[in-house]
C-alpha cells in the first residue's frame, strides 16, 4: 500500500504557464505530419522516407525522455523547459529550409530532442506546483498537450499554404515568445527546486520507490497507448471504407473522439483528487471493452449511435491518462523525473510502434477485425490495472 501526504495547494499561475508552455511544444509535434505533403512535393521524397522523418521525430522525442528525467532527479533544471521549446521551435523552422532529406531529418531530432527536454521537466514541475490536487494538476497539463497537437496541423498547414516551406520558421516566432515568458519566470521555477518537498523526494527513505508496481504501470499505459494509436489511425479509414462515408465524416469522427477525451481528461483529474487514482484507472479501462464491441457492432447499423458512443470511448481512453501519470511519480518519489520521461514518452511511443501490425491484420483481415482485436486490448489492461497497489492518501 502507497501513502501519500500532501499538504501544499495548487499554484495556479505555474500551473498555467507550464500548461501554457505544453501547448506551444507539442505545436511542434502536431506540426510534423502537416508539413509531410509539402515536404513529399518540394524535396521528391517517398512514403517510406515521410514515415521514417515521423518515426525519427518521435523516437527523439520519447526515447531520450527517461535520460532527460535522469538529469531532473539529480539536479533542478527548469531552463530546460524554455531551452526545450527553443529547440523545438528551430528544428521545426529549419526542416521546412533543409534542402535535403538528411538534413530535414537532422532538423526534426533536433526539435524532437528539445521536445523531450521541455515534456520531462515541466512534468515535474507540475508535480510541485499542483500541490494536493497532482492529479487535476497533470489533467491541465494534458489538456494543453491535446490543444497543441490539434493547433500545430491547423497553423502549419495555413503557413505552408500561404509561403510554402519557408513559412515554417514563422512558427519559431510564437514558441520563441512563450520561452521567452517562461525566461522571466525563471526564479518561481527555480524556487520549486529548492522546497523541502523537492529534497526529500532525492533522500526520502520512508518512500521507497516501488519499480515493481511502476512496471505494471507502465504496462498498462502502453496497452492505453495501442487502443489510441490504432483508433486515431483507423476510426476515419473505417467511417470511410466500410461505413462508405466521406473523409469528411470521417475526419468528423475523429474529432468526436479526441474533443469527447479533451473533456474525459479534465474531468478524469478531478474525479482522481477526490475519489482516488487506481479507481479512475480501472473504471476507465473495464469499459473500454464493451464499448468498443458495441461500437463494432452498431456502427454498421445506425452511424448516429456510433458517433454517440465515440464520447465515452473518448472519455475512457482519455481520463486516465493524466491520472496514470501522476501515479508513476507518486510510485517513484525518488525519481521523479524518470517516472515522468518514461510515461509521457517511452510507454506511449512504444504502443504506438504496434500500430503497424494492427494494419497488417487490417490488410488481410478487414478494418473490422483489426479494431475487435483493439477492442480486446483493455481486458489486458484491466487485468495490470487491478494488481497496481492501493494507495492511502492523506490529504490536508
């Protein structure tokens, strides 16, 4: 059993500027498949060369994460969030300039390193500034993730519409101002490093970190992961091909899905503070599977149930994520950092590289099968969800 005591409340003006930073850095990660089309067309690059700038941006960005998370554990770096949005400004800018694949390649680990610096770090953070309500804290911290993500495709692909490639370092100009906001904050950052709070999570010895649980953990964020990944690739191709509708109500659907998870993650914070993290975790995830079955078998039928049963979908893959989050740095009190770089990144990108043999299963089997075998996925994480420990929280 884990007990947590937590006395400080939130800091709401951190909390909105880490948040605030969020946005703009995964901009940059939203960003990237916008300026594929361009890149396709102005550079004579194959899919295979697209899809391996992607893959680059993403290993960079997730797989350096826990390293950086090493680094927070041992020494209070929070110049790595500005520095980290810097990065990933410039690499952005400069792969739209990049005249060969190589260096667009270049360009864009670079932006995914800074990606990394800024996400662990700022994590962290939050952990601090959230005070008792870590949980709601790391909720806001998604939401604002979701936000960038769903921003960078739209300003991208406006800027390259309107310039061409060129008009990417354009997207420096507003990453570089929040880093430059983050810059004058620096003391109320750094303060944070400094609580007592930060140095006994270094030298706790009556917190021992518990890697057992954190394992289980993190097994079940990848199974979260796959289940996201295979239908934010799949759910429009399905409306699509077997539901025989535009992409426009394809892309429709989509956007059910992740506004329906961008409430789910808010309201999955709150509901975490107050009735507990393990419960969140397993309620969301012993319903995905017979949603997702329903949806499966009554999206053929009446397409209006199927929008209507994207909203809990939405709110089941969405509202445990922060709270899962939260939960692996509570189980690693010592390390903090790496609990942070290994479940916003390492996890994540890891259920996403399964995606490829969903769409193996899709190529021989049909979309249909592939998303029942999606369907199943949150049995698997049900089960790891229920042997995660208990947590005693006192909360004053």
């Amino acid at each position: 059993m884990i007990n947590l005591t937590v006395k400080k409340d939130i800091d709401r003006p951190s909390v909105a500027l880490i948040t605030s930073g969020h946005i703009w850095i995964d901009v940059c990660q939203g960003a990237v498949p916008a300026m594929l089309p361009f890149l396709l067309i102005a550079r004579h690059l194959s899919y295979t060369e697209a899809a391996g700038l992607v893959l680059a941006t993403n290993i960079a960005s997730s797989v350096v994460q826990p390293l950086f998370g090493y680094l927070a554990d041992r020494v209070s770096a929070p110049w790595l969030m500005p520095a980290g949005l810097f990065m990933g400004g410039i690499g952005l800018g400069l792969a739209g300039l990049a005249p060969t694949y190589w260096l667009i390649a270049l360009s864009l680990v670079f932006s995914g390193i800074g990606i990394a610096a800024f996400h662990t770090e700022a994590a962290s953070l939050m952990n601090t500034a959230a005070g008792s309500r870590r949980a709601t804290g790391m909720s806001i911290f998604s939401l604002g993730g979701t936000v960038g993500l769903a921003i960078g495709p739209l300003l991208t692909t406006a800027l390259l519409i309107a310039l061409g490639l060129s008009g990417s370092v354009l997207l420096i100009v507003p990453i570089a101002a929040i880093a430059a906001i983050l810059i004058s904050q620096y003391r109320r950052f750094a303060a944070y490093g400094k609580t007592a709070s930060h140095q006994e999570r270094q030298k706790d010895t009556h917190q021992p970190d518990a890697w057992w649980p954190f394992t289980r953990l993190t097994a079940t964020i990848i199974c979260r992961s796959i289940i996201f990944y295979g239908l934010n690739t799949f759910l429009p191709l399905y409306w699509i091909a077997v539901l025989h509708q535009s992409k426009v109500v394809g892309g429709s659907a989509l956007t059910v899905l992740l506004t329906a998870g961008a409430i789910g993650t808010l309201i999955g914070g709150r509901l975490a503070d107050i009735y507990g993290r393990r419960i969140v975790v397993l309620i969301a995830m012993a319903l995905l599977t017979p949603l997702l079955l329903a949806f499966v078998t009554l999206a053929s039928i009446n397409q209006f149930i199927a929008f209507a049963l994207l909203i809990p979908i939405g709110f089941g893959i969405f509202a445990p994520f922060s709270v899962m989050v939260v939960m692996g740095q509570e189980y690693l009190p010592n390390h903090v950092g790496i609990a942070s770089g290994v479940t916003l990144g390492l996890a994540i990108t890891m259920g996403g590289l399964t995606v490829p043999l969903f769409g193996q299963l899709a190529d021989h089997y049909g979309l249909q099968t592939a998303l029942l075998g999606i369907a199943f996925l949150p049995v698997l994480a049900t089960i790891f969800a229920l042997s995660l420990p208990r947590q005693k929280r006192s909360l004053c």
